[in-house]
C-alpha cells in the first residue's frame, strides 16, 4: 500500500512539474481589423467599457473606468447565448489613442492568467485595430485546445462588431 502510495504521489509530482513547465510560456492569439476612422474615434468607442454590451457580441455586461489599476466586471457571452464567465481584470496599461491593456488572474497567478492588449495604429485609411490575447499559468495546457479554436473566431467577432459601431457613427 505504501508502494502505491509513494507511486501515486510521484506522479502527481512529475505532472505538476511538467505543467508548470508548459504553463510557463506564453501563448498569443492575435487578430487584426482595419477600420475607416481616426485612431480618436476608434478609441472612444473601446475605452468605452460600460456600452460593449450594446455593440460587442461576446459580452453580455460590461462596467468599469479604463484607468491604470482600476478594476473592470465583465461577464462573457456563453455557448448558449446567455451570461458566460464573470472576469474582473486589472488595467495594466493605458497609452491613449494607441494602447489599451489588462491582466485578468484565474484563481491566481500562478495557476492561470489572461492578458487583453488592443494596439491602435493610424493607417493612410484610418486605423489598424490589433486584438491580443496573451494565456500563461499552470493551467493553460490544459485549457490551450479549447482556447485556441474558440478564442481567434471570438476576437474577430469583436474587431468586425466595432469596425461596424465606428464606421457607422
């Protein structure tokens, strides 16, 4: 029994040691929209955070000040259309009329964390939208499979909702 024991607890071990491994790189998905209109317009509408509902198709509720350590609250759009996953990231970043960042920890840092980047980039037609989402912690492996075939078609869906919300005010 203690030989079972003791076999168990190894593997426990060598497994959390290889996802601590994998879990400490970090992995990107990236999306990219053009948008006819000025970097300002565009930016007005994204800073925003408390109308996303009304215009961005993967969240259902959004509140909060995008202010360098201030708190956001959003709720997610689930599979079945209804509220999702609740997440309050930290804005990390603010570089007005180019760069929007946050840092969301699930559960803690340690185990898993999420980064939000938008980069605004004026363009001879307007502005260059970049979507980024950053994964890292114990957990990513895990959750990578599902994260990397649904999250790219999430983004897009949001850079084509806010091309149509900026380019049609």
């Amino acid at each position: 029994m203690k030989k079972l024991i003791l076999v168990v607890i190894s593997v426990l071990l060598i497994a959390g040691i290889i996802l601590w491994m994998k879990g400490n790189t970090t992995r990107e998905i990236s999306t990219v929209i053009d948008i006819t209109a000025p970097p300002e317009k565009v930016w007005n509408i994204l800073t925003n955070i408390n109308d996303w509902h009304k215009w961005n198709p993967i969240v259902v509720q959004a509140s909060g000040v995008p202010s360098i350590g201030s708190e956001l609250t959003l709720t997610m759009r689930g599979e079945d259309g209804k509220d999702g996953p609740k997440y309050m990231p930290v804005v990390t970043s603010l570089k007005e009329t180019m760069s929007f960042e946050w840092r969301a920890n699930m559960i803690s840092e340690f185990m898993f964390t999420n980064e939000r980047i938008f980069k605004l980039a004026k363009i001879d037609t307007g502005t260059r939208v970049t979507n980024t989402e950053t994964f890292k912690g114990m957990l990513m492996p895990l959750f990578w499979s599902k994260l990397s075939s649904h999250v790219p078609s999430m983004l897009t869906e949001m850079n084509n909702a806010l091309k149509e919300v900026v380019e049609k005010k």
